[in-house]
C-alpha cells in the first residue's frame, strides 16, 4: 500500500511497462516491490524471470536486449550493489539500454540496520556509474517517468532508472 492513499499503483505502473513496449522482466523480489512482483508473475503476456542474483538479471537482460526484447530488471537497492560490476561491463560498456526498478530500502534511515547504509548510498552509487535515475512517487501517473526512462535508454543506448519507495508497488 502506499503511505497516506491506501493505493497500490504496481497495476498502473504494469500497464504503462506493457504500453512502453517492454517485453522482458527479469529480477530478484524484494518486498516493497512485491505487488508489482506479483503482477509480471501472474501475466502471462509479461516473461518474468525470478532471478537468484541481481547480476544474474542483468546478464539476463543483455541476452534478451540482443534477442530484440525491450528488458526491464527489478531489485532491491542492495541489489544495485551486488549489480555494479555486470552493469559497468555489460550494460555500459556494450551499450545495452535496460531499465531498472530499484526499491529504496532504507529512505530517510527508516528501515532495518542492514537497509540504512544502502539506502544512503544507492543514489551516489547511480550518479557515479552516470546512470540516469527518478523517485516514483505515489500519486504521480506512473506513465510519464516510464515514457522518460525508455526514451533515455534508447536515446543514450544506455540504463536507466526508477526507485521505488516504500509504499508505491507494494
């Protein structure tokens, strides 16, 4: 649910993913991701591929960019940290767009002691690796920030991201 309205907005955050043309989710579950986990896995026109690993994902995401898919990655932020390298030799380097949905476990120090540190680090951590990024907020239309990362990616061959706070797709 999402803090204040009582809405999920995973529903019409798939909806604008599936209109943008993105084919391919590939990611390891997190649980303020969990409504939007379990959307992609009940749709069978969305291939859904629960990872054991984040760089896994990304690998994943490569292979279905090169095989013509449109691939979106979800994780949580500690993901990000586990991703740095595949993203820096994979993603960036051979120029595969790819659009990740990252939660922000532990915004504003509000969350379990392991979640705090990536929490504080994860947008540094994207500035650093020039990788494109937005705050999804509950109550802003969910399609306009994915319009803008899929042009970023394919204008910049490059990923791009989304962060999720608690509450959004849960």
């Amino acid at each position: 649910m999402s803090h204040g309205s009582g809405k999920s907005y995973a529903p019409e955050f798939v909806a604008a993913l599936k209109d943008a043309g993105f084919d391919f989710f590939a990611g390891v579950p997190c649980s303020l991701l969990k409504g939007l986990v379990s959307l992609l896995d009940g749709d069978e026109s969305a291939r859904y591929i629960s990872a054991t690993r984040e760089d896994s994902a990304i690998g994943m995401a490569v292979g279905a960019w090169l095989g013509g898919k449109l691939p979106m990655v979800l994780m949580q932020n500690s993901g990000l940290g586990v991703s740095v390298n595949a993203l820096a030799s994979l993603s960036t380097m051979y120029e595969v767009p790819t659009l990740l949905v990252i939660s922000w476990r532990g915004e504003g120090g509000n969350d379990a002691p392991e979640h705090i540190m990536m929490g504080e680090i994860m947008i540094p951590i994207l500035d650093l690796m020039k990788i494109p990024h937005r705050v999804l907020r509950a109550g802003e239309p969910m399609g306009p920030q994915v319009g803008w990362a899929k042009d970023v990616m394919l204008s910049t061959r490059q990923p791009a991201a989304l962060i999720v706070p608690a509450g959004v797709l849960e």
